[in-house]
C-alpha cells in the first residue's frame, strides 16, 4: 500500500542581503522544508540564472543556494528565488552588494603632529572604500570627548578632519580615525604632541628697591609664554610660599602678562635678593635679581603724655617708636640732655619699640618743665614733647627781708620767691590783718609774689608784714618783715628871725632851730666852715648861744641836719661892730 503525505513550504531562513568583497565569491541561500521537494528558480534583476561559471546553483538538503562566481560591480543588484513545490509556492528577494574595503590614502596609517598650547589645529585623515566608509574617531583607544572645541567634518573625497580649537595640555594624546563600510574597517593614527612657547621677560624686575618698614612693598615682572608661565618667588634660596603677610598674583585677563608679590607689613627680616622662575611646559628662565633693603625715617607710634608727679617720686615716660636702622634715643630736660646725675634711667627694648624714661627722686626745682624724646637715624629725626609737673608743697627759697625801710609818701614792693606746684596761693598779712588782694602779684618767670604798698605812711603802713602760701600739699609761712616807713629832714627856724644879725660887742646872740626827720637828723653847726657844739638839744629844739659877743664871734653859722632821706641846710651871719 503506498502513501503519500503533501506538505506546504516552510521557509525556515529567509533570503537575506549580502555584501562581497570584489573578486569574492558571494552566496545567497534560502532554507525550505516541503514535500514534495520544490523547484528553485533564480533570477538576476528578473532574468533567470542557469548554473555557468558565473553562477552556481546547488541544493544540499534543504538549503537551496546560488553562489555568484568572483563578484564583480556588474553583479550587483537584486536576485529573486521563486521556490515552488507544486502545492504552495513563494518568492523572495535580496540585494548583493559588491564592496571594496576601507583604506587610508596615505603611504602609512600612522604619523605624529605638534601643536602649540592655545593654538588651533587640524588632524585629517583620507579614505576611500565601496560602500563609502563611515568614520570615527577615537581618542587613546575611547570615543572622542563631547566638547565644543572638538568638531569633525568631512568632504567628497573621504578626507575627515577633527579640527580642536585652542588646543589644550590635556588634548596630547593619540587620536584615531576608524573608517567601516560593509566589508571592512581600517584605522589610521595621529600622535598628537602639544608644545608650549618658552617664556620670555618682558620686563625684569627692578634692581633695587627700597622699602618702609611696617608698609607694604611690591615686586613685579612682566613675562610671556605659552600656556601662561607659573612664577614662583625667591628670597635668596628660600621659596616664598603665599601667607597672610605674602600676597602672589598673576595675569588674571586677556593680555595681561604681569606677575607680582606684595609683603605687607615689611620687617627687616625681608630684606635680601629677590627673584623669579618662570615656568611652563615649554622651558624655564630666571630673572634678574631685585636687591630689596627696609629702611623707615623714626617715627613716634605712641605720644608722650605729660605727668604730674609728687616731690620725692620717681616720673616715668613712656612711648613706642618705629624705625630703621633702629633709631638713636635721646632724652631732654628744658632742652639739656638728661643723664644718671640728675637720676634719669632710660631703657628701650628693640623687638618691640617701647622707649623708656625713668626720673627718681624728682625735686621741684631741678626737673619741673618740658621734657623731650629726640630720635635720629641716617634716615631723618623727630622729637616729642611733654610736660613734667612736680607736685610740691610750698617752699619758700628767698624770704621776705626781717627789715625793710622806705620814705614816707614813696611806693614800696614787698617780694618772696616760692616754689610749689600747684601754684601756691598768697596770703598777705600786715599786723596779722589780711591785705587785700588788689596790690598782690605773680611774676611766673621768677616765681616771685609781691605784695605793693603805694604812697607808705607811718600812720597807715608802718608794721610786721609776713605772708602765708599754701597749695593742696600744704602751706608754708614766710619770716615776718618789719618796714620801717622814714621822713625827711625838716628844718624850722625859731630864731634869730632874719638871716643876717648886727650886734655890738657884749650883746647875747642865739640860734635856736627845730629839727625833725625818720630817723632822727645828724645835727652839725658850723662857723666859717668849722664845727661849734651846740650849746644844747632837747627834744627836737637845738640851741646856740652867746651870752656877750666878742668880735671874733663875727661869721656865718651853718646848721646843717641830714638822715638817710634827706640834707637841710640853714645859715645865719653875724656881723659884730664895736660898743
């Protein structure tokens, strides 16, 4: 008994596209289970293909293939298979392409380029293949950054470029362009080496420089390179690293080529030579060296202030002064250099600049006035002032005199010296009444206090005077003063009544006058020029006489009386004739 069992086509792998390398054989196959077996036509761009040399056509099992012999451009195009085994029928297309594989127009798929850091520059690389390559580009073996300053283009004739823009250290490297197409790939390779431009001092720094000390100091170049040189700053040997104190900066604009360091709050200790290196991936240079010295004129940073201080004690002066070198100090006293014989101390601590003067055992009189800090260095001078009070009790150095004598109806000063601080206040005292203050004075250049007594007179100002001087610290009594008020002589005649006198020999002659005067008058009468006693004095009466008069009485008589005040004269002549 025969059976037969009829079965529809299942194509179980489909007809697919297919690319041959030129001068390759290509084979297109399909798979189809059915039964009874089908019948396997193909076609070339609809014309059927029989078995040649160009074409062979073979079934293995159920895998019908066409295989097209050393694939050449005319082959290429679309192959249809019509399979059909009498009960189902079906047809399907696919196209063969003939390619030639990707290759790099260039004698050798590897070279090397340069580029200078902040400049542009192009790698390009030439293909050619059919199909027409598709390229990429890679960058050490990854795929190119993202970045704006990559961009690829690429012309008719294969030729792809990356182009970067400013080009940056980071963009060494190797770059790679890999061209695909259907039937291959190749890569081609640049070594991309990017260099700097050496820099170059445009503007060195200065030889010297002479700085202030406690104000800041700049030290600056200008120098050009590619990338922007990195300075750093020396101090002879020593790097100076950035601090609070030490400020370092660059160019910080398009343009700018400068590069400075600013030390705030120069010291002594910054003194030296200064330099530079400059540097970048290009090459290095040194500057010149900037011989920087710290000077400063003396300067006063804290006042004197001026003192009050108590007989006795010691006055100290304080102050704070800069400069350099460190400034010579010089103590002063109403202008006179102070030294240890009148107990002056001076210290001075450098570091720190704090001044020093000490004054023991201060008296009134030797150290009462201005004192004056001097400094003086190479660079200049300056001087501060400041008063010195000693706090004293009064102390009187010249006394009112025990006497003091003056003539009636003249003007008489009454002095004391007296030394105190506060300035003493004067008491005046006559007979132990006060005096009232109209007549006192103060002569402040002699410390003198006077006391005026106008127009003296026995009656009102004859007496004790004494005055009392007295301050916060205590007071002091001056030695009591007599004054003595003196009158001038006064002479009045009681007799004879005229100034010439005739007698006969044997008449009584007298003179008789009242003397008075403060003190009492030296009284001398005289005849022709020579003393005659008087015959007597009492009182203020004083008496001459002659009881009978002789002719050798005959002469001119002269009473003269004088004190300290005054002289009065007064003459009388006798003129003697016979009986």
């Amino acid at each position: 008994m025969h059976c037969s069992f009829l079965a529809p086509l299942n194509i179980t792998q489909s007809l697919t596209d297919i690319n041959v390398l030129l001068g390759q054989n290509g084979t297109l196959q399909i798979t189809c289970d059915a039964f009874p077996v089908p019948k396997v036509t193909w076609f070339f761009n609809d014309t059927e293909l029989k078995n040649s040399a160009k074409h062979k056509i073979e079934i293995k099992n159920n895998v019908f293939s066409l295989t097209v012999n050393k694939a050449d451009h005319p082959d290429v195009g679309t192959y249809r298979v019509q399979v059909d085994n009498g009960i189902d029928k079906t047809e399907q297309t696919a196209k063969l392409n003939v390619g030639v594989k990707p290759k790099v127009e260039a004698a050798k798929p590897a070279n090397e380029q340069s580029s200078v850091i902040g400049q542009d520059t192009q790698i390009s690389w030439k293909f050619s293949g059919i199909e027409k390559p598709q390229i990429t580009w890679l960058f050490n073996g990854q795929p190119l950054p993202t970045n704006e300053r990559f961009q690829i283009t690429e012309t008719e004739d294969g030729t792809s470029t990356l182009s970067i823009k400013s080009a940056e250290l980071t963009d060494k490297g190797v770059y790679t362009a890999k061209a695909t197409n259907a039937v291959g790939e190749v890569e081609a390779k640049t070594t991309l080496n990017i260099a700097g431009i050496k820099p170059v001092l445009t503007n060195d720094l200065e030889a010297t420089i002479q700085a202030t000390k406690g104000e800041s100091m700049t030290i600056k170049l200008t120098a050009t390179g590619t990338p922007k040189p990195e300075v750093v700053w020396m101090r002879g040997n020593d790097e100076l690293a950035p601090s609070d104190r030490i400020q370092v900066s660059g160019p910080t604009s398009e343009g700018d080529d400068t590069y400075t360091i600013t030390i705030l709050n120069v010291q002594p200790e910054d003194q030296g030579d200064y330099s530079a290196k400059i540097t970048n991936v290009g090459g290095s240079l040194k500057s010149k060296k900037c011989k920087v010295t710290v000077t400063k004129s003396p300067v006063f940073v804290g006042k004197l202030t001026a003192q009050e201080v108590k007989q006795g004690e010691t006055a100290v002066f304080e102050t704070k002064i800069d400069g350099y070198p460190a400034p010579k100090i010089t103590w002063l006293l109403n202008g006179k250099p102070l030294t240890a014989k009148e107990g002056a101390q001076v210290e001075f601590n450098a570091a720190t600049g704090d001044a020093k003067l000490s004054v023991a055992k201060v008296d009134l009189q030797q150290h009462s006035g201005i004192v004056t800090c001097r400094l003086e260095n190479v660079h200049g001078s300056q001087e501060e002032t400041a008063r010195l009070d000693i706090l004293a009790a009064p102390l009187i150095t010249t006394q009112l005199p025990k006497t003091e004598e003056t003539v009636s109806g003249k003007d008489v000063t009454l002095r004391v010296v007296v030394r105190g601080s506060p300035r003493p206040e004067a008491r005046w005292f006559y007979n132990d009444t006060p005096v009232a203050p109209e007549n006192t004075t103060y002569d402040e250049e002699k410390s003198e206090y006077q006391l005026l007594i106008k127009g003296a007179t026995v009656s009102a100002n004859e007496g004790t005077y004494r005055v009392v001087m007295k301050n916060d610290l205590g007071e002091s009594e001056s030695t009591p003063c007599t004054l003595t008020i003196l009158e001038p002589v006064k002479l009045t005649k009681i007799g004879p009544a005229t100034d010439a006198v005739d007698l006969k020999v044997g008449e009584a002659f007298e003179i008789s006058f009242d003397v008075e005067g403060k003190e009492a008058p030296k009284v001398q009468l005289t005849k022709d020029g020579k003393e005659v006693k008087l015959t007597s004095v009492e009182g203020t009466r004083h008496v001459y006489t002659i009881a009978d008069v002789k002719p050798q009485d005959q002469g001119v008589y002269k009473l003269s009386a004088k004190n300290k005040t005054s002289t009065e004269e007064s003459s009388i002549t006798l003129n003697v004739t016979g009986k």
